[in-house]
C-alpha cells in the first residue's frame, strides 16, 4: 500500500481553531447587519471594532470612563 499524503490532500492549518474561525464569522456577520454601530462585543466579552462600521469613528473604547 502507499500512504504517500499528496499535497492536496493535506489538511489547511492556515486557519485558526474553529472557535477562532465562528467569532470571525459572526463578527462579519454582525458588522454587516449594524454597520451603525462602532464596536461589536463578541462571545468572549471581547470588544472589537466593526470592520463594517460606516460612521464617524470617535475611538472611543465602550468601556472606557469619561466622567
């Protein structure tokens, strides 16, 4: 037998783990539907900013204090 693997055949470890990959597919996902809103708080209470987001950026953090 040949167990020769053929390139094509490998696996893609270019990508990242598939938690990885679902956050940044609903962070696509999400931006896309709220392309209002400057950040998006992902599943791992993470904030990130809204790739889509068509807005005036303030870059201002949402957790941040201005008070």
């Amino acid at each position: 037998m040949n167990y020769e693997i053929h390139p094509d055949d490998a696996e893609d470890h270019t990508h990242g783990t598939p938690q990885q990959e679902a956050q940044k597919e609903m962070i696509q996902i999400y931006g896309l539907e709220k392309h209002d809103h400057e950040w998006i708080l992902t599943d791992y209470d993470v904030w990130v900013k809204n790739p889509y987001f068509t807005g005036v950026p303030t870059n201002i953090h949402p957790e941040d204090d201005f008070r």
